[in-house]
RNA sequence: GCUGAUGUGGUGGAACGGUAUACACGUUGGACUUAAAAUCCAAUGGCCUUAGGCCUUGUGGGUUCGAAUCCCACCAUCAGCACCA
C-alpha cells in the first residue's frame, strides 16, 4: 500500500461523512441515551490548542458509547454575549454583532477539521435573538417568583461617568477610563435570588452526582454555610442597641470589644457627641478605598465611637470601634471582638491598646497573659478542634452556649452564606435586554411574554459614556407601558452572560423549539447530561449557576431531575512547549493549523489522547507528536501483512485482553492509558509475520473513536461499505482472557526472589506452590539454614515466606 | 491563612496493598544507505569492575508477610478562595 498520507484521506472522510449525513443525530427509543457535552465555547475568532484539548477527547468518548450502542446526542454552539466583542468593537469600530458573526463562521469551519461527530444542526447561539428571546422569558418567571429582583450593593462607582467599575477597571483607585478617583457607592442592580437555593446547592453525602470531590468542596466552601447567632447587645448609657454575628458564641466570655463596618448605619447613631468629627472624618476616607484597597491593605485602622456595650455574660463594658476590616456583606456588618481567640481581633486589640482576655472552656488550656498571634493560634485551637466538627454543623459546646444565650434572650439563632446573591446587570451593549418596563406609574412591569423578544438594537452607540449603550437609542428606549399605556423607558442594562450559559444544553435538544425555551418532552428523554466536560476555572461560577437554574426549573416543574449534569470531568491544560502558559507575547504558542497540516487530524487527536491524563496539565511536545506520527503509519503498513491465518492462543488473548483494557480505561475517562493499550497490541502485532483480517478488524475498530478518518479509510479498503464509526464495539471472549501460564511471585521476609511460572490448574493449591517455590535456586539461597515461620498466599499472585 | 489537588527515570507519564518505572518521547549502539533523512533491531532508574547483589516513588516515622498506594508529621509545587467574626 502506499504511503499514509493523513492530508487526503482526512478531507475526503470528513466531507463523506457530512453528505451522508452520518453524525446526524435522530431519536432511537430502541438505544440508551447518551447526552455528551462539552461547555460551550466563546466565539473568539480562533480556534486554538485548548479548544482542541478541550473537545478531542469528550468525542473520543462520544464515537465510543455510540459504539457501544447509544444513542448519543453531542451538540454544541456559541456563548456569542459578552465583554470581548464590545471591546474589539470600540477598538477597531466593527459592530459586535458582526465581529461576533464572522468569528462564528471562522470557528465552525476550523471546527470541521477536527473531525469530530458533533451534530450542528442542534447548534445554538447565544446572542442570536431566538435564543435571548428564552432568557427573557426565563427572566420574566423569576421576576414574579421573587427570585430577580431590584437590590443594593456596594460598588466601584465613577461619579464622572456616572457608572459601576469592575475591579480591574479601577487602576491604583481611579477610573481606567477618565482618571476620576473612584468611590463606594451603593447601587441598584439587578439580581438572581441564587441564596434561596444556597441550601439545595450544598452537596450532600452521598453525592447526589458523580462530580469531582475538588468541585463538591469547592462549590459547598464558596456556599459557606454556617450556624451562628445574632446576639444584640445593650448599649451603656443609650437606647441603643448593637447587633452582632458570630459563629462561636462560646468565645464570647472573653470578648472586649464591638466593631462596625464604616457603612454599618448605626455607626453616627452610636458615636458620643465629642467622637462625631473624628469619627465622620474616617468613615469619609473609607469610603473612598475600593474594595480591592481595603483588602490589599492588611493593616489595621479603626476609630472609637465612645460608646461601649454590655457583654450579659460577663457584664464587661466593651467600647465600640468603627473599622474597616469589618465586612459591610457579612453576618450584621458588625463583629465581636475577641482578641484572646482571633489572630484578626488580636491584631486590632494590640494596635490600639484593647484588653486581652482569655477564656478556659473546659479542661483544655490554662489563663495566662498573650503575648503573641502564635499563642493566639495554639489556644484557638483548643478550644474547638476542627477536627471534632466533622460532619457537624456546630460543636456540641458552641450550641450549648447558643442554647443559653437564647434561653436567656441575649440573641437568636442566624445561618449565614458566603454565597451572596447573584448580581446579573451589566451596563453593556452585547448582552440580552432585560425585559423590564420602568413606568413611572406603575413601576417595574415586565415586558408580557407575547412581546419577547426584546431585540437588541442594532444602533446604538457603544463607546464608553458612563451611561449603559442601550440609553443612547432614545427611539428603542422609549416604550408603552404595558399596564397603563402611558410613556414609560425600557431597563437598558443587560444580563450577564453567565445567565446564557446557565441553560443553554437544554435549548440544544431543540434550538427552534417554539413554546417556551426547550421543549419538555425532549427533556425527559435526553437529560441530564450523562457527561459534561470542561474547565476548572467554572467551578464556582458557570456550573454553580446552572445547578441553580436546575433547582429553579424544578419548582417550576419544568424538568424532574435534580442535577442536570450525572457526571462532570475537568480537563487539565495544554502549556506551551517551555512549560509556560501559552500566550502571543511569551511566543509559546501552537497553533493547531500549523500542526494538523504538519501530521494530519488524527496524528494531533491521538497526541492529545495520549500524552496525559485528561484533567493534567502539561507541556505540548513536539517531539512526541512524532512518535504518535509513526503509529498511525505503523497501523497503516500493517494492513500489507494481513492475511489468512490461524491466530494462537496468544494471539486471542492479547486481542481480547486489549479490547477489554481499552474499554474500560475510556468508561473511566482515562484515554492516555486506552491508547497505550492499543499500542501494545500494535508493537505484538508487529512482531508477528502474518496478521489475520479479524485482528486488524478489530484493532482499528478500537482505534476509530480516536483516529477517526485513517481507521474509516482502512475499514473502506477491507470492502466495507458502511462507516466504521457506525459499527458496533468489538465483544470481548471471556474464553481467551485466562492465560494458561501464571507467573508467581516468590517473597522472603517481603523481598521479590524469583517468579515461578506455574499451569493455572495448580493456581489453588498453596502446598504445590511452595513445593515448586522451594525448588528455586534463588528462593534456596534465602532460606538456607532458616525456618518457615509463616506463609502468605495471594491467589495468583504471590507467595510470601517469611522466615 | 483556608480549601482542594499533586509530588515516581533525562521528559510526558503507567501501576485493584502484591514483579515500581507499562506506553511514548529522548539518548546510545547497530542494520540499511556513498551520505543524510526515513525505517527497522537492541540497550536505556542509580550504585557496586562481573556472576550476582544493594539502593530507589519529595522527607521522616507508623501499620503490614508485603506500601508509590493506607495512617501521622513535615517540606515543596499548583489551583481556587481569602480581614467571613
């Protein structure tokens, strides 16, 4: 045969398998379902080696479960919204949406060279108005259950532009854009009730899914549920009270001081007449620290109010401090400090001169004087062992304390999250519309569902002006309330891409599904998604949001399962070839054009298969690309060795042997170790004169789902006249597993001495085998004037003397 | 600091508590070539001159007949989060 040259056979495959339509996806009841899936990717402009990385082996596994007989259904489409298509708009003055487009359309060509069985007539794209359309609509059932709302938060605020900053548009505490100095301000936006779910997001135990632990701990840490009390202290001197949260009330007996956040509301409330001026001067210059400042800034400042507060524990007036370290978003927006048992208290007491007590509770510890923050730290320890609060919401000796305390009516029982809700409005052009109508009768009204979409105005001007780009197209801004009739303005904010994604596999069943934003009956067959590849970087945003859009859905009983995905795999990432992040600037990149032009489709496929585990990150290899090279024209020269002949007992069992090892290693997502097997079978193979048509049947059958064009042009050659890619998985013959040889390890005192090879009719019987194990020179000289004190046998195994 | 993960040849990496280093790259030697490339064959963890033996999975302990694997402590790296009361 000639030579294997990928570049022809590749290209006439690829576009075969289109005009015959053989990766088109078609309902079969007869076949399991199998919905495989791979996050969605961003519409960049180009497709590079992580999208390769990203894709190759979620299809290696779609090819095989389908098989293996399943009904598979691997769609995949464009998360099209989003922050880098306004920017190269701004920056070159190409509309998103065309930019967008036409990336699109370079995206889904480059995508075709990779060969893989994605069926795009399910493709959906986000930012397309049928799809936005049920963003909307699923907008508008949240805003009536309560679950969008309008609220507060405290934000980077330019007061030139009149508008929110994100953290990294704010450049040493001004504004990237004008230079302003950049200040807190609370400001209304939109937001996603996500705490609502906080609760039915933590995974339990047993996982309910089969998620990655990393992820689970992960998403429950971020949730940060915990139990604690809000305890209101008495005010000396005034009717005023404090309010305070705390998780360890059981510390309390030591605490000696109160402090509040600067935006806490009661803080001029509770400052005494002589503190006023000193205490409005530092909350004005708090006020101007962006968050990323007071977080940078680790040392501590704070200010007296001159108030103090009753401890009922122990009756200590404790004096009240404003602070900045204290969290607005936290608990009350107000701590209790208890410095003999906090490094952060610790710190603050120190600095400015606080008492330092310590409490004993129970047997452990004893009083002394604190001296440092490792003291602190040792004695933090004992008093509630994190290790006694495994699987325990609260130490028995905290909720004891809690008990008392709202026995006695000192305060009450509090959960808090770290999760906060979920803040959806962006003052951005290239998102969905929210589908609100500011009446200034009626208020907030949403657009009625007949209505939607709200399409997103193709004119508009995008620039940067401080006001959201929606607000400068007066004509699309002004609108008909729809309860009053009278002049009313649009919500020109848009939704956070995160929202698209967060359902957007369900709209795939049937991205032109018209009656509402997936069709239900679909939904019962083919989800949950069986297998949802993708990133670690979503482990708290993207996969956490759509969980939640899960649990949304099911109140609405608009779907029955709980978790939309049964199993999630991470991938690892592709480093440039020094060990770095690829990037333009470092020079580092590949780019896999260059490669599938050098080696061909299959050659990069089985690369990223093979070099490392799935979820490893690793540098790309140029010089193992080749060795992966050489396989497949291995596998190609060895079709000129094929012909009639008997295959030994050897042979069966290696075939066999290695069809069960590739099966199961790709069950396990474990493709690196699939292919090493097949290689092994190459290199038996090779060794061989004469290769039978059943062997190489089988051995490029296990290789399709990986090499999917050289294997479809060997089968071709074979007389087939069907795809390989339709055929089904090769059956493994238990009969042939057994070998009939054994080899046997012969231990003394746990040291490898020999093996023995022994007939697998003797395999139980331990007296045999130590028979023929002493019958080793090399056992022999080990034993030598030494007793048997005990034997180990482990069945076909080992044999384990110990004398 | 917290949480999670990882640590095995020159490199990427294999190994249900049971022959550590599969598979591949690289390197070295050989065959074929006038020569090179390609291809094929062989060797390839370290140490001891060899038969043979000793050591070796980040470090130190432990459990076990037997540990890369399980337990404890430490060190290092990576990722995410981080003044969370």
């Amino acid at each position: 045969m000639k030579k294997y040259l990928p570049v022809e056979v590749e290209n006439k495959w690829q576009r075969t398998w289109r005009e015959q339509g053989v990766n088109k996806f078609s309902l079969d009841s007869s076949k399991e379902k199998f919905y495989n899936l791979v996050e969605l990717p961003y519409p960049s402009g180009d497709l590079h080696i992580g999208h390769w990385f990203a894709f190759v082996p979620p299809d290696v596994m779609a090819r095989f479960k389908r098989m293996q007989g399943l009904n598979v259904f691997f769609p995949n489409g464009f998360d099209a919204f989003g922050l880098p298509a306004e920017n190269a708009a701004i920056k070159r003055g190409i509309h998103p949406k065309d930019w967008t487009m036409s990336n699109i359309e370079t995206m889904t060509k480059q995508f075709q060279t990779m060969g893989t069985m994605i069926d795009w007539d399910h493709q959906a794209i986000t930012c397309l108005p049928e799809y936005y359309k049920w963003n909307q609509w699923i907008f508008n059932r949240m805003f009536e259950k309560g679950i969008a709302y309008r609220g507060k938060t405290l934000s980077n605020w330019c007061p030139k532009d009149k508008t929110v900053l994100a953290n990294e548009h704010v450049e040493s505490g001004k504004c990237w854009r004008c230079g302003t100095e950049v200040i807190q301000k609370e400001v209304e936006q939109w937001f996603l009730k996500i705490t609502a779910y906080a609760d039915q997001l933590i995974w339990k135990e047993p996982p309910q899914a089969d998620w990655p632990a990393s992820v689970r701990d992960g998403q429950n840490n971020w949730i940060g549920k915990k139990t604690g009390i809000n305890i209101t202290y008495n005010i000396e001197g005034s009717d005023e009270t404090v309010e305070v949260f705390t998780t360890r009330p059981d510390t309390n007996f030591g605490a000696t001081f109160i402090a509040l956040a600067p935006e806490h509301p009661k803080a001029l409330a509770i400052t005494t007449k002589d503190n006023k001026a000193s205490v409005k001067a530092y909350l004005e210059k708090s006020k101007k620290k962006t968050e990323l400042e007071r977080k940078e800034n680790k040392e501590k400042t704070g200010i007296f109010t001159g108030s103090y507060a009753i401890n009922p524990l122990t009756n200590f007036k404790m004096p009240i401090w404003i602070a900045d370290f204290v969290l607005i978003n936290f608990g009350t927006g107000a701590l209790v400090g208890v410095p003999g048992h906090d490094k952060t208290d610790f710190e603050f007491a120190q600095k400015f001169g606080l008492e330092i007590k310590r409490v004993v509770v129970g047997k452990d510890g004893d009083e002394g004087e604190i001296k440092d923050i490792k003291q602190v730290q040792e004695q933090e320890g004992k008093i509630v062992n994190s290790d006694f609060l495994n699987g325990l919401d609260i130490h028995p000796a905290t909720k004891k304390i809690m008990d008392y305390m709202e026995e006695k009516g000192y305060g009450k029982r509090e959960v808090e999250y770290h999760i906060h809700d979920w803040s959806i409005s962006r003052q951005r052009y290239w998102g969905t519309p929210v589908p609100i109508i500011h009446c200034p009768n009626c208020g907030m009204i949403p657009v009625p569902d007949k209505d939607l979409p709200v399409e997103l105005p193709y004119e508009v001007d995008f620039t940067p002006t401080g006001e959201p780009p929606l607000a400068s197209n007066k004509e699309w801004l002004k609108v008909k309330c729809p309860k009053c009739q009278g002049e009313a303005k649009r919500d020109a904010e848009t939704l956070d891409t995160f929202f698209d994604s967060s359902w957007y596999f369900l709209r795939y069943l049937d991205p032109h599904f018209d009656n509402g934003p997936f069709d239900p009956e679909l939904a019962k067959i083919l989800m949950p998604l069986d297998i949802y590849f993708g990133g670690s970087e979503h482990t708290l945003g993207h996969t956490l949001y759509a969980r939640f859009f899960t649990k949304f859905f099911k109140d609405l009983k608009m779907v029955e399962y709980d978790e939309f995905a049964k199993v999630r795999v991470q991938h690892g990432v592709v480093l440039g070839p020094d060990g770095n992040r690829m990037s333009k600037s470092r020079g580092n990149v590949i780019n896999p054009d260059d490669v599938v032009k050098e080696y061909g489709t299959d050659t990069v496929r089985l690369y990223l298969s093979f070099m490392m585990p799935y979820d490893a990150t690793a540098p790309w290899s140029p010089g193992a690309i080749s060795g992966i090279y050489r396989f497949l024209t291995r596998i190609w020269q060895l079709y000129d060795k094929m012909t009639k002949v008997e295959l030994s007992k050897e042979d069966l069992t290696v075939m066999n042997q290695t069809i069960k090892k590739v099966t199961q290693e790709i069950n396990e997502v474990k493709f690196n170790t699939a292919v090493a097997a097949i290689m092994s079978w190459l290199n038996h193979l090779s060794r061989k004169d004469k290769v039978s048509k059943n062997e190489y049947k089988n051995l490029i059958l296990v290789l399709a789902p990986f090499a999917p064009h050289i294997t479809e042009e060997l089968w071709q050659r074979l007389g087939e006249k069907e795809s390989i890619h339709l055929q089904s998985w090769p059956k493994v013959d238990e009969k042939y597993l057994q070998t009939e040889q054994v080899s046997i390890v012969i231990q003394v005192n746990g040291k490898v001495r020999d093996t023995i090879n022994l007939s697998i009719d003797i395999l139980n019987n331990q007296s045999d085998i130590l028979k023929k194990a002493l019958e080793s020179t090399k056992v022999q000289k080990f034993l030598q004037g030494k007793e048997i004190k005990k034997t180990i046998y482990a069945k076909g195994k080992v044999l384990s003397l110990v004398v």
